[in-house]
C-alpha cells in the first residue's frame, strides 16, 4: 500500500483532472435516483441502468487504468479492480435490453426506511469530505469515484431484489464490506467509507434474507 499523502495526492490530482465532471455526474445521479423514489416506471429504470453503466465503466476504465492507476502503488490490484468494475458495469449495460432489473423501494417498513437514509447518506459523501476540510479536488463524490459509486450501485440492486443480478451484487459486497474497515478508514482516514460500510452490511442481510426465503419457498 501507498503512504496516505500519496494516496490523497492521487485522489486530488484525479479530480482536478476530471472537473466538473464530478458535478454533471452527481447531478444526474441524483436527479434519476429522486425520479426513481417518485415515479417508478420503464424509464426510470432505463435511466438507472445507463447511468449505473456509465458510472462503473468511468470507476473501472478512467480512475483505475488511466488516471488513477497509481493508487495501488506497485501491485497489479488496478487491473483486478478495473476489470471488477467493468464487469458490473456490463450487467447493467446488458440489462438495458434484458430488462429483468425492476428498482423499487422495499414494501417492508424498515427495509424502506432504512434504504431512504443510506441513500441520502450516499449523497452525503461530498458534504462529510467538506466538514473534513478536504479540498475540492479530493472530495469523494458518487458516479466518479468507486466508493460512493460501490454504495449506490449495492442500494440500486437490494431495491431490485430478488431479481438482481447476483454477479453484480457480490462483487460490489467484496468491496464494499472488506474495504473500508481494513484499508480506507485506518491506513487512509476515508471516514466517509464509513457510509459505504453500512451499505454493504445492509445489502448482505437484505442478501441473505432473500435466499432464505427464495430457500424456503422451494
């Protein structure tokens, strides 16, 4: 692993590089997931799909294997997490035409209440950065860097359950969970993972608690 300073120099000189793209890219992250929440439907869910494609394949392709390939120092982990993100971003892409991802919030009360405030939260990254005193540069936004993007995408697919597309959701709960209490919070002070973390717990138990059931059905 890099030394924090480098770490973050490389977070920052990422989104110098890429400005203002971070603020088009969570503009219509938001604007769709608000669209979602209020009027579920064939578009929005196409909306959502694009989006999701477009946001992992930025994460895999521009941060891990062109801009910020550095961020793994010598180790060949940009690759794996690169052709990882790629990867989820080919499920969404490819349910563009399949169309068995339907996203809608859980019928459950606290299921539904709970995945309203991990999405606010989410939507949060940039203003917990801000109360950091992080730099614009360096702040962790949705759609342009993995983290929050990882967040959003595993929220994405628990509102689609059962019919999310498995592949996907494991992938993201490999990084989502591991990551931040192992490597981002302790060795790079990314407090913000911290709401990435949540999201993966929720996302497991909401995982879990579908294949109990799929299980009990059969």
């Amino acid at each position: 692993m890099i030394p924090a300073a480098q770490w973050w120099s490389i977070i920052e000189s990422y989104g110098l590089q890429i400005w203002p793209a971070q603020i088009v890219m969570y503009g219509v992250a938001l604007a769709i997931v608000v669209g979602l929440l209020l009027k579920s439907g064939s578009l929005f869910n196409a909306l959502t799909r694009a989006y999701m494609a477009l946001a992992f394949a930025w994460s895999g392709i521009l941060f891990f294997l062109v801009l910020a390939k550095d961020i793994t120092g010598d180790t060949p982990g940009h690759y794996i997490f690169g052709a990882a993100f790629i990867l989820v971003a080919l499920v969404f892409l490819l349910d563009l035409f399949r169309k068995s991802m339907d996203f809608k919030l859980p019928a459950a009360g606290w299921q539904r209440i709970l995945t309203l405030i991990l999405l606010i939260l989410v939507f949060c990254y940039p203003l917990v950065g801000l109360t950091l005193g992080r730099s614009m540069g360096s702040l962790i936004v949705p759609g342009t860097l993995p983290c929050p993007t990882t967040a959003l995408g595993l929220l994405l697919l628990t509102m689609a359950l059962p019919r999310a597309n498995k592949l996907a959701y494991i992938l993201l709960l490999a990084w989502a969970i591991p990551f931040p209490p192992a490597i981002q919070i302790p060795k790079y002070g990314v407090y913000e993972d911290s709401i990435m973390l949540a999201v993966g717990i929720f996302a497991l138990i909401l995982l879990i608690m579908n294949w109990r059931q799929t299980g009990k059905a059969t």
